[in-house]
C-alpha cells in the first residue's frame, strides 16, 4: 500500500513540475534606443572601451 502512495506522489508531482513548463513566459524588457545601439555597436567595431 505505501508503494502505491509513493507512486501516486511521485506521478502527481511530475504532472505537477511538468505543468510549470506551459506557463506563459516572462515579458522581455524593453530593447534599447536606436542611438545608443550604434553607440555600443561603433564601441564594439573600434575595440574602445566607453571611458568612466
């Protein structure tokens, strides 16, 4: 009889964890402005580091 519970637990909670995965995913932050992409992207080509 305990194996039967130990198996019902165990399914139920593989159904349960596995359930976790169809969840709707997290919102993406928004991306960054269009200027300060060709900044990193001009930093990136010329091997600079941004000065601090």
């Amino acid at each position: 009889m305990k194996t039967n519970k130990l198996f019902a637990s165990l399914a139920l909670s593989l159904c349960f964890t596995s359930l976790l995965g169809c969840t709707e995913p997290e919102t993406l932050p928004a991306s960054p402005s269009a200027g300060a992409e060709f900044k990193e992207a001009d930093l990136l080509k010329t091997g600079l580091a941004e000065r601090i």
